[in-house]
C-alpha cells in the first residue's frame, strides 16, 4: 500500500518560493510530486497535511550515534579503542546499540541518516558506515558498511597518547603511524 500526502508545503528549489504539493510514495520511495494526485495508480493511504511543512531528511555525516550512546554512562561510550593507535580493522558496525535514544532524538529533528563510526584518539580509528536512524535491528539499519576510514590529524591522537609518553606525541608521528599503517 501506498501514501498519498495531501497538501504539503514545499519550498522550489529554483525560485525559493512556497508551493503547495502533493506527494506519493510507493514501497517507500517518492514516485511523483504534483500539484494535485486525484487518481494514485494503486491503493493508498491518504494523509491531510494541511499546509506545513513537508521536507526531505537530513542526513549528519559525522556522528558516533549508536556508539557514544546518550545516558548511558561509560558502559555505552564505545568509540575509542585505545590500546593502540592504528587499527583499521575495527568496525563502527560492531559498537552500535541501535536501542540508544539518540536514535529518537534524531529522528525528531528530522536527521533519517548518518555515517557513523569510531572517534579521533586514534590516528586511524577503524571502518564507518552509513545507516538509517529508523530501526532496531542494526543489519536492517545499513545502508552502506564500510563507508569510510575514520583517519585523525589533530589534537585527539597526540592528547590520547602522548600524554602517555606513547607514539604518536606530534604530528609528525600521527602521520607516520597513518603512512606505515598496512590498510588490508
């Protein structure tokens, strides 16, 4: 079954200006917006709208929802391995609680997606990966893993580290940590 969303307010992306739409979604995905659908091709759902606002997700590309978890205390803070500062075989994957609320509040503020992933303490922190916010089932969550390599250059690896009289103490050992590192 179908959504058929009657008068929405959308914004024209070439004027700016406010437009009153009508929008159907099939199996989830938008399939044709217009100023007035009458006839849907097949069984709908029809939601009244009454002109507000109707505007597509967002999307966050640097979080660590679901791996720093929000009110959880240490136990749900996850996204530092620090026993040693290369290690590009971790995944973000493998930390996330997909029962952390923060997956609520973002929803909330209309975030639907984000590349999530370890934190900066280590020069090469491990895999990201993208996922929706909607879910409980982190697999059904996954929109793309691995999505990226979380590399660090600043401060965080020399504070983690350093202070510990360990490599990497400057950023010239950040960088040679990350050009010895044997990405696999």
């Amino acid at each position: 079954m179908g959504i058929l969303l009657k008068n929405c307010l959308t914004i024209d992306l070439d004027t700016g200006d406010k437009v009153l739409r009508d929008i159907l979604i099939e199996h989830g995905i938008i399939t044709q917006i217009s100023q007035t659908i009458e006839n849907p091709p097949f069984p709908c759902q029809l939601y009244e709208i009454g002109e507000r606002y109707v505007l597509p997700g967002l999307i966050d590309c640097h979080t660590h929802i679901g791996i720093i978890e929000e009110a959880t205390g240490k136990i749900g803070i996850d996204n530092n391995e620090t026993s040693d500062s290369v290690t590009p075989h971790l995944r973000g994957l493998d930390a996330i609680n997909p029962q952390d609320i923060a997956f609520i509040d973002a929803i909330r503020a209309g975030v639907t997606t984000v590349m999530t992933g370890p934190g900066s303490d280590n020069a090469v922190g491990g895999l990201n990966l993208v996922i929706k916010t909607y879910g409980t089932i982190i697999d059904q969550m996954i929109v793309r893993s691995p999505a990226g390599l979380k590399i660090s250059l600043g401060e965080n690896p020399m504070s983690a580290y350093g202070v510990h009289g360990k490599c990497p103490v400057t950023r010239m050992g950040i960088t040679g940590l990350i050009v010895g590192a044997h990405f696999n």
